[in-house]
C-alpha cells in the first residue's frame, strides 16, 4: 500500500540527496566528505538549518554561485561553538534562580512540603496568580516522584523535602512557573539577587515593576535559547517568541547606553528578541563579573580563529561575516557586549569582589591559566568609574570609594590606565 502512496518526503539515499544539491548549483568536489556530513549531522538539521544565507536572493532554492557544502558546514560549526558557549553558561544562570528560588520559598514559607500540613510551602494559597494550581500540581505529579537526586534521597531517607532541594531537580521552564506564581516580596528578594541594584536617577530607587517586567522577560528569553543549544537547533537565526518586550530604556539602566545596533523600533525588536538579545540578557543574568569576562573572551577567541590574518583564508573569514549578518550581529557586536559588561560592573552599588589576593589569583589562573604574573598586580578603581590606578592614593581616587581589581580584569573590561599614577609603570 505505502508503494501506492505518494509521500511529500520519500526516503531517499545519501547519494539520491547529493544529487538533488548538486542540481541546486552547490559545489560537491568530495561525494565522500558529502556522504560522512550528511550522515553525521543529518540533511535536515545541516542543509535546511544552514543553507538560507548562500541562496540566491530572488531563489530560495538554488545556491549562488560558488557556495560550497564546506561552506554550510562552516556555518554550522560557528553555530554549534556559540551554542556550546551560551548553553555551558546559561546553566550557570538557571542553577543561581534554582538556588534563590528555593532559598526564598524556605526563608518566607518554611521547609515542609507535606501536602496534608496546612502549613506546607506548597499550599496553593501561598501563591498568586490563577495558574498556581496547575504549577503546584506540576510539582507534586511530576518533580517530587523524580528518580534523580536529590529530591529523590530526601524523599526517600528524610521526613520532608525542603524547597532548596526541591529547585535542583526542576527544568528551566518549571523554575520560570514556579517564580511568576510566587508572591511580590519574594519575586523583590528573587530578582535583586540575580540582577543587583542600581543607583538610578532622580531619586536613587529602582522601578521593581519594570525591573521584575524585565527579569522575567530575560528568563523567557534565555529559555527558548537554552531548549534551541540543547537540542543543536540553529540559533543564529532564531527569534524567540516572547510578547511584552521591555523597553529600550529600562534595558539601558541595567546594561547602559546605545547596547542596541538598529535605530528603528523594529529592529531593535528584532535584536531584543534574537541571538544578540539573547546574549545580552546571558550577561545580565550572569552576577560574577569574571564569569562574564570569560563568555566574552570565548566568544572572541572564536571570532579571531576565524578573522586572523595569519590562516590566509579569506573563505572562513567571509563565512563568519555571513553568519553575523544572518543572525544579525554587526562586526563590532563583542565591543558592544564588552561595553555592556563593564557598564554591569560600574553601574552597581556594591563591591564588586571581597576574595583576598590568593583567592583572586587563584580564580583569575582558573580562568586564564596562560596569564603573565604581571596581570595578576591589583589595581584600583573608583566606584562608576573607567580608570585604573596602581596607586591606592593616586590623587585621583584619594577620596573617593574604590574596588580592587587585578589588572587583567582591569583590561578585559576595557579600564583606561590613570594618566598620573600609571604614566610611567
């Protein structure tokens, strides 16, 4: 019977889809090197995820001239190195929320999430919002039951599961549920600790309206990328679907001035929502600042493997600009993100570190193990400020509150040296 019917998508051979590129006017000087593409990263995750930037522009479905099957690998690969980066470090970010959520649930509500306690954290009433029932069921059906621990070792050798446990073994997506049915004050604790506050102009307050708006946003955001990275989906030209974007302005607080490349509402749209978004929000969510500098100088490191002029291929270096005008990232988009980053760090009322010199060497080689000693001498900056100091009481800073840093960091966030105190060192 199936002979009889005539599929959208018969079965067809590695050599039978070989054939059909090859008639779309893409290069395949290697059937061989075709074959062992095809059947490692399948036709549709590789061809159909990468082929759209090489097509010509009034024929989707003919390759411009030139364009090779090398060429859509390459693509690939640049996507599959970013995701890698934004999937190790967005888990970084959904293990702090799993932290804090359950660290707030226990502090506000208490530990016990026996059902028949009318004093129990997972007492609907405890929540707000209409769907808190259908979260609360979630969590009792499908988290509690788990075989992973280790709410499955308290479940099992303990009398109660206390909700800082609970949180481990919740997926993005339910921790997201379960924050947006909590109480105000506990969404205020949540949010201040993954996003610290800021000095704000005129009267020094955050909105905590705009800035929960935002955080929440951020989570959506970081979700649908994370599910994309995880499941080796093309993220550089994904556009998540989120309504209610926040405004440019309440971005701008938290991450500075002009973090946006487009000057049309639509196209910041467009970047608020896509891969640079994306990253952005990665490094918002991201409280330790070195943790910050390291997504960024991966990402470097793969923009210069690709750019540098001593591997003389001017192939890779087309390619990379293609794929960041297809995911709509300018060539300056790291100096942007840099920029953002800094801003993070000057824009916040606190300390930035209280490790002692050992700790933040240590941290510091963790990071960059090739580093010269000569990076790891502290300086000092003045708080909401861009300049470092070698000297404590260089007449610059002598009054004012600064933070140490090691020079290194000082550097990587793009610090200017002080013209007195480092002019001639």
């Amino acid at each position: 019977m199936e002979d009889n019917f005539n599929f959208d998508k018969p079965y067809k051979t590695s050599t039978q889809l070989i054939e059909i590129l090859k008639s779309r006017n893409l290069v395949i000087n290697n059937d061989s090197l075709a074959i062992d593409l095809l059947s490692s990263y399948g036709y549709y995750p590789l061809i159909n995820g990468y082929s759209k930037p090489f097509f010509k522009p009034d024929n989707p479905k003919i390759y411009q001239d030139g364009t090779s099957i090398e060429d859509i690998y390459s693509l690939y690969l640049i996507d599959s190195q970013i995701q890698e980066i934004f999937l190790s470090n967005v888990l970084k970010v959904e293990k702090h929320l799993a932290n804090t959520i359950g660290n707030q649930v226990a502090k506000h509500l208490g530990v016990d999430n026996n059902p028949d306690n009318p004093e129990s954290y997972l007492k609907a009433n405890n929540y707000i919002t209409k769907n808190r029932n259908s979260v609360i069921r979630f969590i009792h059906n499908n988290v509690i039951p788990t075989r992973d621990n280790p709410t499955a070792y308290y479940r099992e050798h303990k009398n109660h599961i206390p909700p800082w446990i609970l949180t481990q073994n919740m997926m993005f997506g339910t921790l997201i549920r379960y924050y947006k049915i909590q109480q105000e004050k506990i969404k205020t604790s949540i949010v201040n600790e993954l996003i610290l506050p800021v000095h704000t102009k005129p009267n020094g307050y955050e909105n905590m309206n705009i800035k929960k708006a935002m955080f929440q946003f951020s989570l959506e955001i970081l979700s649908q990328f994370r599910n994309a990275s995880a499941h080796s989906k093309p993220v550089y030209m994904f556009q998540s679907h989120v309504d209610n974007l926040p405004p440019t302005s309440a971005l701008e607080i938290y991450l500075g001035n002009n973090i946006f490349f487009g000057s049309k509402s639509d196209e910041i749209s467009l970047e608020k929502k896509g891969l640079y978004g994306a990253l952005l929000y990665l490094l918002l969510l991201t409280s330790d600042s070195y943790q910050r500098i390291y997504i960024l100088n991966k990402l470097e490191l793969i923009e210069k493997s690709y750019l540098d002029e001593n591997n003389n291929n001017a192939k890779m270096a087309n390619n990379y600009k293609l794929y960041l005008k297809a995911a709509n990232l300018p060539t300056d988009y790291l100096n942007k993100l840099r920029k953002a980053s800094s801003y993070i760090n000057s824009s916040k009322n606190y300390v930035t570190s209280t490790f002692d010199g050992k700790t933040m060497n240590f941290i510091m080689h963790l990071y960059w193990p090739p580093a010269r000693s000569g990076e790891m001498k502290k300086v000092y900056v003045a708080q909401g400020e861009n300049i470092y100091h070698f000297n404590e009481k260089c007449s610059q800073i002598i009054n004012k509150n600064t933070t140490s840093f090691t020079l290194l960091s000082a550097k990587t966030e793009n610090m200017e040296p002080c013209k007195f105190c480092c002019n001639n060192i």
